[in-house]
C-alpha cells in the first residue's frame, strides 16, 4: 500500500521548524482541519492522516482492522 496517500499536507512549509500530524475522530478526515491550515504560522507544517475510505480515498477499501492502519500510519510518520 503506498503510505503517501496516508498524510496529507494542504501548505507544505519546507522551511517550518514544526511538524504537527493529527489524526482525525472516528470516521472523520483530513478536512476536520480545514481551519487549523489557515490558521497556523509559517514555523508549523500541518499534516493529517487520511484513511482509505474516506473522502479523497473514498474508493480505496476501508481498513477495518486498527493494527493495520497503526503500521501503515508508523511507515508513513516514518519518512518525517
């Protein structure tokens, strides 16, 4: 599964000091932090996962299993 698709990051800000990943509530998405993009300073870069199944991923089958989407969230964390 290719865990890029897993975090999504709407302002990129290479030059951030900050990195902040933020899972959204249950059965929600990366869209729950449409507001937190706007709202934060050029030092923070915002990244959300984004499951399968879920808005811009919503053909790709759903993980149903937790320890599943733990180990593609930790590959994809993992590259940061």
């Amino acid at each position: 599964m290719n865990t890029d698709e897993w975090l999504v990051c709407r302002q990129p800000k290479p030059r951030a000091g900050v990195r902040l990943f933020c899972l959204p509530f249950a059965g929600g998405g990366a869209s729950a932090f449409n507001a937190w993009w706007r709202a934060m300073p050029e030092s923070v870069e915002l990244r959300v996962a984004q499951l399968p199944g879920r808005e811009a991923r919503f053909k790709q089958t759903a993980v149903t299993d937790f320890r599943t989407a733990v180990g593609h969230l930790a590959d994809a964390l993992e590259k940061h």
